[in-house]
C-alpha cells in the first residue's frame, strides 16, 4: 500500500512517509520530517524539519507541529492545534539582528501514545503528553500532562481522567481512588497523583 499525497501539498523530498498516510491539500511536511503508516495530515497542516510521527496518527486541518515534537502512535492533534518549539521566542537579537537557526536552541513538545490534542489547543514546549490523555480544545499546556490525565483551561490542569476510549472515568462507589471506564468497564487505580491501569 502506497501514501497519497495530494498535487497541492508540498513534501520534502528527504521526508519518510508510512504506507497508507495521506497528505492533504496545502499541508507542507519538511526536510528529514518521519511519518509512519497509515496516518492523516490534513488541510493546511504543518510538520516541522526532523518531526517524528508515529503510525496512525491524525493531524487535523490546520494543525501546526514545529520541530522537533515527537507524536507517538495514535496520536490526535485536533484542528489549529499549535505545538511550539522556543523558550524565548524573538525575531531578532538583542542587537536587532534577524535571529537565525543558530542563534536559539529548540525544544520538544513530546505526545505519548493514544494521547489526544484538542481545537484551537496550543502546546507550550517544552512539554510531555501522556499516553492516552486528553487536552480539551483552547487549553494552554505548560507542564507535563499523567497518562490518562483530562486537562482543560489557561493554563491548563487536570479536571479528570480518561480511559482509552476518551471518554471520562468514574470512581468506583465505596472504593476510593479505583476508577472505571463507563464504556470498556477498564479498571484504573489511582496513585500519587497518577493513574495505572489494571492489566
């Protein structure tokens, strides 16, 4: 199975892409860029020089994903979802000449496993996503987001826990710090501030 690439997308030509990916109109994949198979690039997105993207991962309509992130598999990154890459952007020095790529040091939004980035999100590197956690549109991600952690707001923190199917957990009635998935029925405990599934 080959990718498909839209005739309006512009690849890199030393960019990887998995069998089965497709690239949409206008997105722009950059030089040493990886994708693995059978991932979605949508319209207008962006995937910065050196990016590594797993396999199945959807980067919705306008997503922008600045070197050098790596998405794990089954990754979602929702629409207009930003991920930066400088701590002290500016255009210029302090002597007001144009900064070029020497002149700052890039850091890495790092999204694990399963995990899910909503609309209009943005990502502040650097920063690790969990596996299987989900940030609610608009949210603004300045810290590290647990595995299975729900974060929402400005700046972002955790509301609740999801399971791997995204939908919120439940704590169990009289077992204190033992949560359920309403959908899957999938045990989780809780720990410290972290959540373990039960094998």
């Amino acid at each position: 199975m080959s990718s498909r690439i839209q005739p309006t997308a512009q690849v890199d030509e030393t960019a990887t892409i998995g069998d089965g990916t497709t690239v949409w109109d206008l997105a722009q994949i950059r030089e040493d860029a990886r994708l693995g198979s059978g991932c979605i690039v949508g319209r207008g997105a962006y995937v910065g020089p050196g990016v590594r993207i797993g396999d199945n991962v959807k980067l919705q309509n306008y997503a922008l994903v600045y070197e050098p992130a790596v998405l794990g598999d089954g990754v979602f990154v929702g629409p207009a979802a930003v991920f930066t890459n400088d701590h002290f952007p500016r255009s210029v020095d302090p002597e007001g000449r144009l900064k070029r790529g020497d002149d700052w040091e890039a850091v890495a939004v790092v999204v694990d496993e399963g995990a899910s980035v909503g609309a209009r999100s943005v990502c502040v590197a650097p920063v690790r996503i969990g596996r299987w956690a989900l940030v609610a549109a608009g949210a603004v991600v300045t810290r590290d987001v647990p595995d299975f952690a729900l974060v929402a707001g400005v700046p972002a923190r955790r509301i609740g826990w999801v399971g791997r199917a995204g939908v919120r957990l439940t704590e169990r009635e009289g077992e204190s710090g033992v949560w359920e998935c309403p959908e899957t029925g999938a045990l989780f405990e809780e720990k410290n501030g972290e959540l373990v599934e039960h094998a």
